[in-house]
C-alpha cells in the first residue's frame, strides 16, 4: 500500500529532514508514526498526498509513484486518501454537512448523492442531532467527529491522520480513535496516524514506526 526506498525530505537544500527513509505499510495497517517535535512526522505525511516534493527516491501509494508526481495523477493519487489534521482544517462558513460533501464534490459527485452521504456520515459519527450546524457551534471534539466523516466520505483506501487527538479531551479522544479503529477493522481502510502518545489498551494489532535524526525506525 505505502512503499519508501531511500527518500530524501527537505524544506531547505542543506538540511534533510527526513534521509535515507526505508519503510513498507500492507494494506489494512494501522500505523502509529512517532518521534519528538520536530523530528519531520508531519513533513512525511504530507509527502504521502503530495504536498511536499521528494527530493530523492522512490514513494509509492496505492499503486502510484509519489516523486515528481503533479496534475492528473497527483488528482487521482488524492482521490485515495482521507486526511485527519489537528486543528479539524474544517470552512467556518459552511454547515458541517456541507464541510463532509467537499471531497464528493471534487470527486465528481452531484450534490444530491454528496448531501446524502454526508448525512449518513453524520450519523456515523454520531452527530445526526447537529445537522445544519456550523463548525464553530461544536466543540473541538465534534468537530474533529466531523473531520473523521469527511475523511471517509470518498471512500479512501487510506487515511492519513496528523495528531487527530492534540487537541480534544480524553472522552473525545477516545471516540476518534474508536472512528479509527472502525475505518481500519470494519472497511478495511489502512489507517496511518501521527501521534506523541499512542493510546493504550487500543484494542487493534498495529505497528510503530519513529523518527530520530531523520531515520525512520520499526518500533519492536
């Protein structure tokens, strides 16, 4: 699903952020990516959907080749991938259930059979009784809720979750990662996950992978 061989990040020429990365995620993973502040988590997540160049090797996706990929095949490479960030990244100007059609509608979705799925998101997500609310009417626990829906509505083979859980309190925390937990077990989805702290007691078999000094380790 996710194959690195020796990639090379940087935001500066004389200074790499990720070197020689060596690494393979199997479908229907679930894998918790971690390292201290700093250390480039992010930078290689955002590598994955294409948002940072490689500078060297070789990162392939679902199929698809990652280095110098733009355009069309950068499009289709997105249409893989749900994405979860820290601060939920949701427009305060719509309502949540139009937040949840936005990956819909780039997909080519109309707008009857995009409100339809975000409707049946919303109780996925258990947020049925907030339908026609605006994001800055929930609280941060919610509205990552609606985040995780709208990861899910263009049906992804894999999810990319940058510290999903940062910001919400341990009751919300625990719904997200129960969200997770679903994507990965029930639709098979391979679930990547940004974290300081892996949970305990997940409940899932996953793996570790860290960062130190730009080298990406297996955890044992």
């Amino acid at each position: 699903m996710i194959r690195a061989k020796n990639i090379y990040l940087s935001y500066d020429e004389n200074k790499y952020i990720i070197k020689k990365g060596n690494f393979s995620i199997k479908e229907r993973e679930f894998i918790f990516i971690g390292g201290t502040s700093g250390s480039g988590k992010s930078t290689l997540l955002k590598s994955f959907y294409g948002d940072i160049p490689l500078k060297h090797g070789s990162l392939t996706i679902a199929g698809q080749e990652v280095f110098g990929i733009k355009g069309k095949p950068l499009r289709r490479l997105r249409k893989d991938i749900g994405i979860i960030f820290q601060d939920y990244k949701l427009i305060k100007e719509w309502t949540i259930e139009e937040n949840i059609m936005i990956p819909l509608k780039i997909n080519g979705y109309s707008h009857d059979i995009s409100k339809e799925q975000a409707i049946k998101l919303l109780a996925h997500v258990k947020l049925s009784h907030r339908q026609g609310y605006y994001p800055n009417e929930l609280s941060g626990g919610e509205q990552q809720r609606v985040a995780v829906a709208r990861a899910l509505a263009h049906n992804p083979k894999i999810i990319i979750a940058d510290e999903p859980t940062g910001n919400l309190d341990d009751y919300s925390a625990d719904v997200v990662w129960n969200l997770l937990k679903g994507a990965n077990e029930q639709l098979g989805i391979t679930v990547v996950v940004v974290t300081h702290r892996v949970p305990k007691n997940f409940g899932i078999r996953f793996r570790q992978l860290s960062i130190e000094d730009g080298i990406i380790y297996e955890v044992s």
